[in-house]
DNA sequence: CCTTTCCGGGAAGAGAAGTTCACAGATGCG
DNA sequence: CGCATCTGTGAACTTCTCTTCCCGGAAAGG
C-alpha cells in the first residue's frame, strides 16, 4: 500500500522541517512549502491526503486557504496549526472547514495522534460498494423522493399524511407509491405508531446529497 | 411564514430565562429546559430549527447531548454555550457537530448573531434541491454511465471503441446512447479529434460518488 | 351509530429510459 | 478500388418507473 502523502505548510523554516521530519519518520510521504500561494498548484500536481496548514503566515493566510483547499480537493483533511490560538480563532477554524485544530507547541504525540486519526476518518470515506449504490442512486433520482428526504430532516419525524401535505401533493397514493421506495432502501423507517422518520442512512445520503447540490451550482 | 423555534437548554435558571426574552423579543418561538435529559423527549414533541445548549450541566452534558441530538435531526442547527471556555473544549464541541460556539458571557447582539447565522445556512441548506440536480442524478442512476465515467477517470482521455471494449459492452450503439447522455449532462466533453474526456463538472461529480459510496457501506 | 380522516394495497395505463436493429459517412489499409 | 473499422443516427421495440384510479380497513370524532 501506498504511503499517504501530506502536506506541511508553515513559514517558519524551522518548524516546519521539524514537523516534515517527526512525519517522515513515522512512514509518511511528506510535502512541504512556505506560503498558502504555494500549496495550491503544488496540491494540484500531487494531492496530498492531509494538508498541516499554519494559521499565521505572510500573504494569503491559513484559514483562507481552507476553502479553497476544500473546492478543489473535497476528499483532503486538514489541521489547522497555530501559534496563537484562541477560542474564537479555532471556532472559526472548524466552521470553514478544518477537521482539527493543533496549538503550537504541540509534542510529537500530539501531532501524530492528530494525523493519524484525521487519516483514519479519511479511509473510512473511501470504501467503495457497488451493489447497493445503484439502488441507492435510483431511489435518489426522483426529486419527490429527495423531497420526501428533505423535508424529514427538517421536521424529525412525521405522519403520512403530514408529509403528503407538506409536499403539496394531492394525490396521498402517490406519496404512498416513494414512500415505499424510500423504506425499501432503507433510508426511512416507520419505527412505531406509523411515524415516518430518516434513518442513519437516509440522514448521511441527504448530507451527501447537499454536498453534490453544492458541487453542481459551484 | 412560521417564525423558527429554537430551544434553549440551561441548568442556570436566571441565564436561561434571559436568553428565552432575548429570542422572543427577537420574534422566535422560544422553547427552554434545564437538563439535556429533559430535552431529547422535547425535541421529539416539537421539532426545533435551533438549540442552544449549555455545556456543563449536571446529569449529561451538553457535548453528550450533540451527537444525540444530530442522529435524531439532522437538521437541526446546534449552538454551543458555556462558561469555561478553551480551545479544546471550542474544538471538540465542533468536531462532535455543533455549528458554533458562544462563550459566556456574550452580549445580546452577539447572541442574536450567531443564531440569526446559524438559522440562514440552515435555510441555505434546505433549498438547493431542485435545478440541475434531477438531471445529474437521473444521469448518475445507470450504472453504465457511472462506468464510463470511472473508466475515463482513470485513462484521462479515450476513443469511443476504448471506451467501448473496456466496458466489455458488445453493441456499440448501446454505448452511444450513454455518452450522448453525458455529454448532455456536461459531465464528459469530446474535444477534438473526437476523443472523450471528463469535463471538471464530471470530475467533481465523480468525487461526490465515492463520497456516497462510502457513506452507503459504513 | 354514522361520517370523516388516516393509511395503505393493487391494478391499469401513461410515460420515460434503455436496448436493439438497420443503415451510413468517414477513414484507413492493402 | 474493395473491404474493414470507427463513429455515429434514427426508428422500433422492450422494460421499468411513475401516476392514477378504485378499493378497504382502522381510527377518530360527533
């Protein structure tokens, strides 16, 4: 298997040749440059899995790299590192996008901790399964369906023909005929008293679904 | 339109009570609870749009209470209070899933603020259903197409027989019909030379597959 | 009790999606 | 030139999805 490659970027030299170093030593293929300006196209000729990025830098800093990073490379965790960190500062961290957050001085430990459990989550997002993926897609092409999603996210849990009325749609057979579709794929459930609601799965493909609404009008 | 609740969950009664006038004042329906044991039974009565809760309070706390609330309505936008704020208790809050972190004390705008932001991307979020994503998805729902579309992923560019062979389809005509499709869908281009590629579009299109792929599998 | 509303089954048919066939221009090759 | 391959088009046909209509039982409400 192929080693994961990172992406270290700091402007303190220092620093950064000592993180390039602890995660070179741990197994990893490690990447490094100076500035944000610099990480992009270098991103673009080899994505890297995991971007370190500083917080601090000249130009262009740390947290306007991130969404950027996150348009372009949407499979890419990254670590927010700084030196002055705040409350506020990591909050906003996390909204646009970092999957952690690491205050300078962090030991050896923390960083691979930190590295190995944003990996971690990474392959966890990678497995593939076709079978179900084809069900799964054509029970997403219909828009009443992606509706019907949408609209029990938004509620938590309804009856039948709450939903019927909040889609607007008068024929209730209709509602009954995707309802079906939805449950027989398992992204429904109607647990106890007749009351629909989304199950783990529905709730996780209607995320996806919102990314990939994202992705289109991008 | 149906003003948004919001649900304000705080053991500290006198905080509790001020933060419900600001809301109602604001023109939120307001609901309030002093535990986050006493909260899951209410979210299921009345679904709220927003919860603000506490984070340290006796029994469980309000970190406990995120992912709780998360699995039961996804769509439900979380804010987190507390008193003693630090960086990783801001960073763990956010990693479990809350939309933002307030420290005590705050003023009434900041307040106001946090919940107002928090309400819009949520509606954000709800729209962004409808436009080009029937097509994309109607388009993504036959697994030929999706084929093609890992196939040209994978050799960059292709001739149509390549395409054809290596999808190991006999009729010819079949295929076609699908790439045509996809054109349509501005997900591969033919450039020149009659040779086949991806287009951007269809590049991120595709990351948003193995993305579903293993949301389905876990 | 009767009536209405809720919740759903199942059949028939409209309509969309996908497949196959028949054919054809372009290109290259001996 | 004669033949084969590449790259399609268009129409007919099949298959599947979706809608519509008719029906019925269960619960609620008066």
């Amino acid at each position: 298997m192929a080693p994961e490659t990172l992406l270290v970027i700091d402007d303190d030299a220092d620093l950064r040749e000592s993180i390039v170093e602890i995660l070179t030593e741990s197994g990893y293929r490690v990447l490094a440059c100076a500035t944000a300006e610099a990480a992009l196209p270098l991103c673009h000729e080899v994505v890297p899995q995991l971007v370190l990025v500083d917080n601090m830098m000249p130009g262009m800093g740390g947290m306007a790299l991130i969404p950027l990073l996150k348009k372009d490379f949407p499979a890419t965790r990254i670590i927010m590192v700084t030196a002055f960190s705040t409350v506020d500062n990591a909050v906003a961290a996390m909204k646009s996008g970092a999957d952690d957050y690491l205050a300078k001085p962090f030991r050896r430990g923390e960083l691979l901790m930190a590295v190995k459990r944003a990996l971690e989550l990474r392959r966890f997002d990678r497995q593939h399964c076709d079978p179900e993926m084809d069900e799964a897609l054509a029970c997403l092409a219909n828009q009443i369906r992606r509706e019907i999603l949408a609209t029990l996210a938004d509620r938590g849990e309804m009856r039948f023909m709450d939903i019927t009325r909040s889609l607007g749609i008068a024929d209730h057979t209709k509602v009954v005929f995707h309802l079906k579709n939805l449950k027989a794929n398992n992204l429904i459930t109607q647990n106890r008293e007749k009351i629909y609601r989304l199950t783990p799965q529905g709730k996780k493909i209607l995320d996806c679904l919102h990314l990939l609404a994202k992705k289109i009008s991008s």
